[in-house]
C-alpha cells in the first residue's frame, strides 16, 4: 500500500513539473511578443539591460542570505572573474543581440536562430572538446538543416533582414559560449546556481544598461514600457526561472529538452496572432523540423556497438 502511494505521489509530482515546465515556456515564449511590442518605446540594448538589471533587483534579496553571502565571499578570483565573464558573453552579448535581432526580425525567425545553438554546442565539443556526435545527433543536425532550407527557401524579402540574419548568427554564437562556459562553471565550482546566475546577470546587466546609455541615450518610459520592463524582469525571468530550476528536480534531461523544444511553435503561433507575422506556407513545416531536430541533438541515446 506504502509503495503504491508512493507511486502516485511521484507520478503526481511528475506531472505537476511538466505542467509547470510547459507553462513556463509559454511565458518565455510570451516574452518575444512583448519585446516586439515594447522596442516601438524603448532602445534595443537599453530594453535588455532594464529588463535583466530589474531581474538582477528581483535576485538580489534572495542572495543576501548568510549561506549565500559565504559562498560569494569564498570565491577565488579566478571563479569570480569566469562567472563575471559569463555575465558578459550571455547577458550582455546574448541577450542585447537578441533585443536587436527582434529588433529587425520577426520572432519566429530569431526563435528558429536561437534554437540552432545545440548544433553550434555539438559543433564546438567536437572541434575543440574532441566529443563526436552520436548518429542521433547527426540525424537531429540533417533534420535541423532540412529545416531552414524549407524555412528560408524560398525566403519572402519583406520578411527576413540581412543584418538581422548576421547579427543573429554572432548571438547565436555567443548563445553557444556562455552555454559551454556555463555548464563549466556549474560543474567546477561549490557555488549554487542562484549565486552564479545573479552575479552573472548583475554583471552582464549593468555593462547592458551603461552601453544603451551611450548608444541609444536615456530611455523615456511610459506606462505601457514600465509595464512590460517589470513583467519581463519579475514574472518572465525571476519567477519563470525559478519555476524551471525547480522542475528540472523532477524531470530528466530529455523531458525538459522536448518540453523546451515547443517554444518555437507557440513562438510561430503567437507572432501570427499577435503580431500579424505570416511567413511563407512551407516555413511551418520547416520550424516543426527544425524543432525536432533540436530537440534530438540535444537527447542522449546510448548506441548500439
């Protein structure tokens, strides 16, 4: 009776988590529609340094507990000056060129981009780490290529932007390094992850919010851009982020890369609903093939010798 309940318990919990997982995804893919909406008020790179600067606010009191102020006080300059560094590449590089890629872009396509970076990861291991993808992984990269072919070919000119294009592939790189230089941290150092992603996010933020300063002057907010800055900075990073810190207790790897991988659909969904975003009829296929092909590059699959 006791394993029984158990049992339920678990799958109870289970699916709780993936429920949660879901719904997070859909405030994350929400995000890309109230960018879009916000960038008619405010600079790219300033809207990007206000959103995770909030955050980093939001943050702020939960590290300023004893068990946390130890480990920071504890770290070596050489931790410090990795996790200050990916603050730089993720927040500061990632995120500002994602604000200006949407910025140029339609959101599908900068979801689609973005959704490339395991292929870049895959890429970087093998070239560099000497880790050769698997035959699933291929099979995903093969999937992920059809994918933009059917995406971008033949590509609409009033849809897609050059700049935009380019600019997004360097974000898409940086995307990939903070993610290798991410998960180096994470398994080098005795430090949570909350330490590292505030300090990372205070750092990267703060450098976002000096270079809008200087390139797109003082922000001039009104309701409607104060409105989206504190949604995005509390409900869209603070608490989304830390519902799916908390589902990853739960799920497997595998689970939340597939649940993770649905954003590009809901993105595609909420930009035609939203933001009359209407790409050519064989870019739907090519996105769900894309997002399949993701999605399995990122799964580990224990091969048959």
């Amino acid at each position: 009776m006791n394993h029984k309940s158990d049992y339920e318990s678990d799958h109870n919990q289970r699916l709780k988590s993936i429920l949660t997982a879901l719904f997070v995804t859909v405030l994350w893919s929400s995000s890309f529609i109230i960018i879009k909406n916000g960038l008619n008020d405010i600079h790219p790179v300033s809207f990007a340094g206000l959103r995770y600067f909030t955050a980093f606010l939001f943050f702020l009191p939960l590290i300023l507990r004893k068990r946390y102020i130890t480990e920071i006080r504890n770290l070596d300059r050489k931790s410090l000056t990795e996790i200050l560094i990916l603050g730089i590449v993720f927040y500061s590089l990632t995120q500002g060129i994602q604000f200006i890629g949407l910025s140029l872009l339609p959101a599908v396509t900068v979801s689609l981009m973005l959704n490339s970076t395991p292929l870049f990861v895959a890429a970087g291991s093998a070239l560099f780490l000497n880790e050769i993808p698997g035959r699933m992984q291929i099979t995903g990269i093969m999937l992920f290529g059809a994918g933009v072919l059917l995406y971008f070919i033949p590509a609409d000119p009033g849809f897609t932007s050059l700049t935009g294009i380019i600019i997004m592939i360097a974000g898409v790189i940086f995307n990939a390094l903070s993610s290798v230089l991410g998960r180096k941290i994470n398994r080098g150092m005795n430090v949570s992850p909350l330490v590292v992603t505030s300090l990372s996010m205070g750092a990267g933020s703060i450098l976002l919010v000096i270079t809008g300063l200087v390139t797109g002057g003082m922000p001039e907010l009104n309701f409607s851009s104060i409105g989206a800055v504190l949604w995005l900075a509390l409900i869209n990073t603070t608490i989304a982020f830390t519902l799916w810190n908390h589902t990853l207790r739960y799920l497997t790897a595998t689970e939340s890369s597939v649940i993770n991988g649905t954003m590009l659909i809901q993105i595609a969904i909420a930009g035609y609903l939203f933001l009359n975003e209407k790409p050519n009829p064989l870019s739907y296929p090519g996105m769900i093939l894309c997002a399949a092909g993701a999605v399995i590059t990122q799964l580990k699959f224990k091969e048959k010798k």
